[in-house]
C-alpha cells in the first residue's frame, strides 16, 4: 500500500459477489486498497458458510479505502452505479440471497448525503426503482484470507473467468475511453 502521507477515507459498499466489485475497485486510480468482507447484518465475526446461509443478515461487500485528494467519494458511488444492477433485489446474475443485495454503507453524514445524491441521479439511468438500501456502517468483518484479492489470485478459476473477466474487460474499456 503507496503511503503518501495524506489522510485516506472509506467507502463501504456490496454490489453482489464481493469477488467481482473488489476487481473492479482495484483498478481505479486513487483507490488505495481494497478489502472483501461482510456488513450489514446482525451475527458478530460471521464466517463465509454462515453469511451464505442468508440468516446472518450480512452482505459480501468490499471497503474500499482512498486517497480523496486523487478520486472523489462520489467517483467512488458513480462507479458503484454502473458495475451492477441496483435494481434487482438480492441477487445480481445468478448470485441470488440477500448476502447479494445491493448497499451502501455510509460512516459519515456527509457520505449518507452524498449516497442519496448520487441514488437520485443514477435513478435516471434505470427503468426499474433502485432497490439499494443506503444504512449506516455499524460494523465491518473482513472475510476469510482466501477471499481477498481473489480474481487477482485466481484469473483462471471458472467464476473468474465467465464472470469477474467481462465486467473487469468492460470496466477497462471505459477507464481506457472515459465513458
């Protein structure tokens, strides 16, 4: 991790399989880590099998911590907007529970603020309402070791490939293009 001696801040947010947003969340310049877990939920230190279940209340998101003086929080929801479906509920292609569902967890009153902003404005986009819930970060649990950094670990694991491979394809594309 670069330090630069400035002050980062961090975005917590699931979008479905927690695989597939921290690859795209690692390519965006500024984004100084990125770290799969589970929030939103009730049970304290859920493991993976537990979160699965669907009765832990958790979702598989990703913190993403940033440098703000290189890429803004509102960059950080804009891309939120455009690497999943916010209008599905509890599922985003095949992955379906609520441990997919579509949240935003905010740490401040001014990244609540701005989450609410941006809902409105990507809403615009979308033919279907937004199902996104937008609720306060009471706790984050980082998931199990093999989790993080997973595409990255295994870019030739059938998920990665079918899956991860395309949104990060696309997402390259439009980093490259600027649309």
């Amino acid at each position: 991790m670069e330090n630069s001696g400035t002050q980062t801040e961090v975005a917590t947010l699931g979008g479905g399989c927690f695989w597939c947003t921290e690859a795209i969340y690692q390519m965006l310049p500024g984004v100084k880590s990125v770290t799969s877990g589970y929030a939103g939920g009730t049970t304290e230190n859920p493991t993976y099998k537990q979160v699965c279940s669907g009765k832990t209340g958790h979702a598989e998101v990703v913190q993403v911590e940033f440098d703000p003086q290189r890429i803004a929080y509102e960059k950080i929801l804009k891309t939120f907007w455009e690497v999943h479906d916010p209008t599905t509920l509890n599922r985003q292609g095949n992955d379906v529970g609520t441990q997919y569902r579509s949240i935003i967890l905010y740490n401040s009153e001014a990244q609540r603020l701005a989450a609410e902003r941006s809902k409105a404005e990507a809403q615009k986009r979308f033919r279907a309402p937004i199902v996104t819930e937008i609720v306060p970060l009471k706790k984050f649990y980082k998931a199990e070791g093999y989790h993080q950094d997973y595409y990255r670990s295994n870019p030739n694991q059938p998920y990665c490939r079918s899956v991860i491979q395309p949104k990060v394809e696309k997402f390259q594309h439009e980093l490259a293009t600027g649309t």
